[in-house]
C-alpha cells in the first residue's frame, strides 16, 4: 500500500507538470493572439496585497501576476497562544490561471509552506505541500478580488488532509 507521503509527493508533482504545461502552452496562445487572450490590453506584472484565511487563521497575504496566466502568492500567518507562544506559517505558491475575464477567474496554485512555533511539536519545522483549486471574483472594482479555494495538503509527518482557504487582494 501506498504511505501519505508518497501519495502526497506525487500529487503534487503531478500539479506541478500540469501548471507549467497549461501555462507554456497558454504563453503560446498569448503571443498567437496578440499577446492578451482576453481582448483586454492589460498591464503586466501586476501586484496585489490583502489577506489570505486558511482554515482555521489567517494572516497577509502578497499576489504578483506575471502575465495572463502565471503568479505567485506569498502568505505569513501568525498566531499566539498561553500555552505555546507564537506560532505560524509561511507559505509560497505557484498561480496558474486558467480563465481571464472582467469577473471571474479559475485558477489552480501548488507550492509549500513552513510552519514553525511549539503547537505540534512533531510538526515543528516541517515542511507542508499544498495544492489547491480557486475561483477569484472580481466584487467592487477590477482591482478588488475575492477568492476562495478548495484543495489538498500533505505534510513530512505522513498527515495528508483537505485544505479550505478564502481572502481578497487589491491589485495595484
């Protein structure tokens, strides 16, 4: 039988061929048509702040959108409790997008986090695998999304679970 970490390694693995496939050949598409699949002529790279809430915390979260269908995504959450001290997390993730429109985008993120304080000590320094599924919605303003996500999560200590996050980033 296959153990968590294997199963979990490979999914994301796979993830991210898929990303770096969809992208190159999207890259492709871009410059066929023009360079902008959308008909829109947006401005790349574009850079977006705001908060990311990953089950059961949150923290801030930074977005840099490379081109139409390529980002990436920096979180840091962080935490206190009596009992423990400070504890938290800090994540990168690789956004490939798979739609661009004026109110929705799909979108599919894969990368890493690493979680560190004295909550798990089992877990302390251990390195999380996460991959994951969007929808972002354009809600005020084209600069304003909201996004929710729904995906996977494998850690070094052979846990392998479900992951749900939300948050918003304003674009500059």
């Amino acid at each position: 039988m296959l153990s968590c970490k294997y199963l979990t390694c490979s999914i994301v693995s796979i993830v991210v061929v898929l990303l770096l496939f969809s992208s190159s050949a999207t890259l492709a598409a871009d410059e066929s048509n023009g360079g902008d699949p959308a008909g829109a002529n947006r401005t790349f790279p574009r850079f977006g702040v705001g908060a990311q809430f990953i089950f059961p915390s949150g923290g801030i979260s930074t977005r840099l959108r490379l081109n139409s269908s390529l980002g990436l995504e920096a979180n840091a959450v962080l935490w206190s409790s009596p009992s423990f001290g400070i504890d938290g997390t800090a994540s990168l993730r690789l956004l490939s997008y798979l739609t661009e429109n004026d109110l929705v985008n799909f979108y599919l993120a894969t990368g890493g986090a690493y979680n560190f304080g004295g909550v798990n000590p089992a877990s302390l320094g251990h390195f999380t695998a996460v991959a994951t599924g969007g929808v972002a919605l354009n809600v005020l303003s084209e600069r304003f999304r909201v996004n929710l996500e729904f995906g996977l999560q494998g850690r070094a200590i052979n846990n392998f679970g479900m992951t749900f996050g939300s948050g918003f980033h304003y674009y500059f």
